[in-house]
C-alpha cells in the first residue's frame, strides 16, 4: 500500500499539469495528471502535498482545499491512496523557470509557460481541457468534483483498473459509471439548484408521471429521500459538474418467467450499497428471475443528441454484467413517444398493456406500454456487449 498527494494548481482559469512523457516504465506514462508524489516518512498528507509542490514547481502554497481521498487500484502495481487537493493561492520561490517556444502536437500553444523536468513537462492548461487530453479515465469523476462550485464535501472515490481501463467505481460507496460523454455518479445535496432548473420544466416530469419541482428545497428533499438511493445516477457532462438528468434501476426483485413477483428487495435498506440488492446464495432457483425496472429523464436542453441512449446503455450494461440480472423492464405511459422511441433504441420489446395503470405522484390512472429485455436479447445485441461480461 502506498499513499501519495495528488494536486491541482488553479490560475486564472488554468490548471497546472503533468505531461508524464520522460519514464518508459511510469505507469502514468503518456497522461496528464496533477503534481505530487509519494509520502515520506513522518509525513502527513498536507506536508507531503507542500513538499512535493515545491519541489516540483517552485511554489508555495497559500491557500487550498483537502477535496477528498481516491483509492486507487490497479491489476499491475499495489493499491495507492490518492490524497486529493485544490491549491487556489501561491507565490513563487523565486527559481528559475525555462520556456518551450515550439508548438507541440497535443495542442499546447507556444505562448504557455512550459517547464521540463526529470517525470515530465508542467503546463497551465484551460479547465475546459481537462477532460479531453490523455488522461485516466476515473479523473473525469474526481476533476469534475474537486472544480464544483459550490463545493462538494469531502469525498471518497474507488477506482479500480484492469489493464489500464476503468472497471469499477463508486463514490461514497455508491456506483459510478464513465461513458464517452458522461460521468453517471450519485446525487449530491449541492446538486438540488441544477436538479431543479432540470426538473421544474413541466415537460420532463409530467410525461413520466411525476410533478415538476416547485423549488430548490423541494429539489433537495428529492435528493435526500428518493435520488439518494443505491443505481441511482445523476447523468453529468463529463466536462461540467453538474446533472442534466437521471437515469435509475429500481424495483429489484426475484419472479417467475411469467414475470409473477416472488420477492421485492427494497433498495432504500440494501445492506451492502455497491451491489444494490443482489438476492442471497441459493434464492435465485431455475425458472426464476432476478429482474429490475430502468427509469429515467433528461433536461430539455439536452434533448435530440443521443444523451439518454448513451446513459441507460450503460446502466443496462451495468445490470446485466455487474448485478447479474435475468431482465430488465421499461415502460412509458400511451402518448409518450419520445420514450417509446428512447426504449426501442436501446432494445426493449414489448411484453404487455396495464390499461389501468396507478399514475400515485399525479393521482391519475394512464395506460401504460410495458416492454423488457432478457440477458440473453443484450448479449445478441453486439459483441462489446459480451465482451464486458469479462471485466
């Protein structure tokens, strides 16, 4: 077990990195990263964190933030503990600095101050270019969590790599998922503002059967009673720290083929968060099925570029590789086309009508379109499909 300090540098709008370019055999090699380094002996995170900066930038540390703590784990070195920071105030100590006038491949402008040393080239890099060069691709989550504004509170982040690709992740003990646009990572209270800019348009929640948000204290109870759930994923940019959407896997139980219920597991009282509701050794019997419903929204905005389908793809993966699911459920109420069509997409087919189904949250009875999706219909889907049921 090692422990190092990992640390963000904040100038006007720009971030000092680490071109990690020098070491052949650096794990890290050919990514950018933040400074820091190893623990010596005695040192405490915060004494590691100013030591390395110095060492390694000439600065001094004025002020900054202690954001949070990643357990990093990687299937060709040990576990490491990643001491996040956020220093947004320091001073030089007057070393001297050299400059790169060469444009250089990865887009970096020959006007930026560039300092070349025995790991790597520093350089102040544009916040809104921190998600799209080289990278690990568990930074999205922390980068867009220790950016936040208002801040996030200290947080824990496992990340856990096969082959240098990101198989696993939760923060807080919660999932998380990476897509090519997205970072699905659970609600935090300080995303009631944007949950209700999202949510208080009366064309997201009526459709699917809920009231729009009156307020952002309304948005919050929201967060803290329903969307705190265990496979409940806020949908984020992966370059913005905040929801734009949801999309959830709800409802866990056991059934027969038929679909009959044998056993509801209620995911608010999951003993285990990671695995949600995964049925005991032995309760799962042939003819039996360990199932879940997917729901989900989008802000408005967002709508028409593929976003939602990109999301539940995930989630769905997710459910079938991870939770070993049989099946899983989708429905929408008769007149919501954009949903059916979002369900077709994604490969859901139908199953059955509820003429009367109980709409509570609105005090109405809707028809209501079921369709599902078995194992087996997700693996025939494409090859990257059973591919990840190897991760």
């Amino acid at each position: 077990m090692r422990e190092t300090s990992l640390v963000y540098i904040v100038k006007d709008e720009k971030v000092l990195m680490l071109h990690r370019i020098r070491k052949e055999n650096d794990e890290n090699h050919g990514k950018w990263i933040g400074v820091g380094g190893k623990f010596e002996q005695g040192e405490c995170p915060e004494d590691c964190m100013r030591r390395e900066v110095l060492e390694e930038t000439g600065l001094h540390i004025d002020r900054y933030r202690y954001c949070g703590i990643v357990t990093f784990q990687n299937d060709d070195a040990e576990t490491e503990f990643m001491h996040l920071f956020l220093v947004t105030a320091f001073h030089k100590a007057g070393e001297n600095q050299t400059r790169d006038d060469q444009t250089r491949d990865d887009g970096q402008s020959a006007d930026d101050e560039v300092v070349s040393f025995e790991e790597g080239d520093l350089a102040w890099l544009p916040k809104s270019r921190l998600t799209r060069i080289p990278h690990w691709a568990g930074d999205r989550i922390f980068l867009s969590l220790i950016f936040a504004e208002p801040e996030v509170p200290f947080f824990s982040l496992k990340l856990v790599y096969r082959k240098g690709d990101l198989i696993r992740a939760s923060l807080n003990e919660h999932n998380c998922l990476v897509t090519d646009r997205l970072i699905l990572r659970p609600f935090l209270e300080r995303d009631a503002r944007s949950l209700y800019e999202q949510a208080s348009n009366p064309a997201i929640g009526l459709p699917a059967g809920w009231p729009p948000h009156k307020s952002p204290q309304e948005s919050l109870g929201v967060i803290r009673d329903v969307l705190s759930r265990p496979e409940v994923y806020a949908i984020v940019l992966r370059d913005t720290a905040d929801p734009v959407g949801a999309v959830a896997l709800q409802n866990f139980r056991l059934a027969d083929e038929n679909g009959s219920l044998l056993t509801f597991y209620d995911e608010r009282r999951t003993k285990s968060p990671l695995i949600c509701t995964m049925p005991e050794s032995g309760e799962v019997q042939p003819g039996v099925q360990f199932e879940a419903e997917i729901g989900y929204w989008l802000g408005e905005k967002y709508w028409g570029a593929g976003l939602m389908t990109e999301a539940a793809k995930a989630v769905i993966a997710h459910g079938f590789r991870d939770l070993n699911l049989s099946r899983i459920w989708c429905g929408f109420y008769r007149g919501n086309e954009r949903s059916a069509a979002t369900q077709k997409r994604l490969g859901f087919h139908y199953h059955h009508v509820d003429e009367k189904a109980e709409v509570k949250l609105l005090g109405e009875v809707r028809e209501e379109i079921v369709n599902v999706m078995t194992r087996e219909e997700w693996l025939m889907q494409d090859d990257e499909a059973a591919e990840s049921l190897t991760v």
